[in-house]
C-alpha cells in the first residue's frame, strides 16, 4: 500500500484549505460537492468504511482515529492493514453542510 499513492488521488480534488501534507499524514478540507468522488477513492484504495458498520472496526483502527481526534456518530472510518502499515481516514462533516474533514493517517 502507498501512502503517497493515496495522497496525490486526493490531492486531485477541490479543497478548500490544505492544513497538513506530510509523509504519513494528510489533512484538509474539502468541499462537500466532491465528497461522492472522495469516498470512491477511499474505497478504491482502503475499502469499504470500517464505521460506520455492521461490525465493531478493528482495534487498530479505532486506535489510529483516537489518536487524531477519534470517530464519532455521523463520521466515516476507513482503515486498511496491510501486514505491514496501516492506513486510516477519517471523514468529519461540518455541521454547516457544505464542508468536510478529511484526515488520513499512516501508521
């Protein structure tokens, strides 16, 4: 899995701010217009959401969300093990309707 694969797909999208892109961690927010071409992506890369879900999500990934704020009710978890790194995104929509976090995490 490529971390930096996944992050450029994204970075292909209209965001409307950019806050962090490093090596192992992404964060922005993106218009909520392109969240159908977001979640396509995501499942591309990482599947389907872990949360929310019929199952209880992996330990790993929960423990990846808490350490960047956790996942909540309305939020959306992905999360992929590749044997060897994880990766986890997180979705937080805004309340205003129009908006959404979008962190993504390599672990």
């Amino acid at each position: 899995m490529d971390f930096n694969l996944i992050r450029n797909g994204i970075k292909k999208l209209s965001f409307n701010e950019l806050r962090t892109d490093c090596d192992n961690f992404f964060e922005g927010v993106i218009f909520s217009e392109e969240l159908e071409k977001l979640n396509d992506q995501l499942q591309g890369f990482l599947g389907l959401p872990v949360y929310p879900s019929k199952i209880r999500p992996p330990l790993k990934a929960l423990e990846a969300a808490n350490g960047f704020g956790g996942i909540m009710s309305g939020q959306t978890l992905y999360y992929k093990h590749d044997g060897s790194i994880g990766v986890a995104a997180m979705l937080w929509p805004w309340k205003d309707g129009k908006h959404t976090t979008l962190k993504i995490i390599q672990q």
